[in-house]
C-alpha cells in the first residue's frame, strides 16, 4: 500500500496557494509542491486530493492510503457530498479519480502528523510566481 500525505494552503481568501504530495512507496519518498494559482484554503485543500490521486494514477499505483488535516475533505470524500460549489465539483473530479484505483482509503491525521505535506503546500505557493510542478 502506498502511503500519500497532502496538504494545501492558501496566502489569502483567495491568495496565491499550493499543493503538498508526499508519497511513500516502498521504503522510499516522492515529494511534490505545486501551485495552484489563486484559490483558497478550502479549494487547495481538494485540489491537493486531486493533484496526489492523478501523480499515483500517472505512476500505476493501485492500492493508495490517503492521509490529511483537512476534516472537511476527509468528511465530504467519506460522505461522498460536499455542500456547496466550487466543492462540489472538486470532490466530484476526486470521486471519479478514486475509482481508477482498486483500493482507496482516506484518513484524518493531526496537523503535527502532516508537517512535510504543509512545508511542501507552502513552498508550492512561494512557486506560484515562477509556476510549474516541482518534484524532488
């Protein structure tokens, strides 16, 4: 199973933001910050979902264990609804994502949990000026 930390931040409501990946896959790490443009918190936080499941569909990665801060996300994708718009069309693209794995698993993790996830979001936001996925 490949263990996935997200995260994502926004400088403001809406701000520049960003995306933390970070990937465990057997004993080794993939990290990842990428800007999003100007979104806001709420939004970086889904677009992170999405931005890890298409990196471990992209890398033929079936059976992925997602972890997050974001009890928003993790509630709307466990229910399967999210309220309001634009949300509801992130947890959509995240839904469809999903069903191109054979097993998918989210879960709540502290924030002290999640530091390599936010230093990656926020360093991703410091890339918005300069654009583009960093992978390390």
């Amino acid at each position: 199973m490949i263990e996935v930390y997200i995260d994502g931040a926004s400088a403001g409501d809406p701000g520049d933001s960003g995306a933390g990946v970070f990937i465990k896959v057997n004993g080794k790490v993939e990290r990842y910050a990428i800007p999003l443009g100007q979104k806001n918190n709420h939004e970086a936080e889904y677009l992170a979902l999405i931005k890890s499941l298409e990196i471990c569909i992209k890398n033929g990665f079936k059976i992925i264990s997602v972890r997050s801060d974001s009890k928003a996300v993790v509630q709307a994708v466990e229910k399967e609804f999210a309220k309001k718009e634009p949300y509801r069309s992130l947890l959509e693209e995240a839904l469809k994502l999903t069903k191109q794995l054979d097993l998918f698993f989210i879960k709540w993790v502290p924030s002290s949990e999640n530091k390599t996830a936010d230093e990656l979001a926020r360093k991703a936001i410091r890339l918005n000026k300069k654009e583009g996925l960093q992978h390390e």
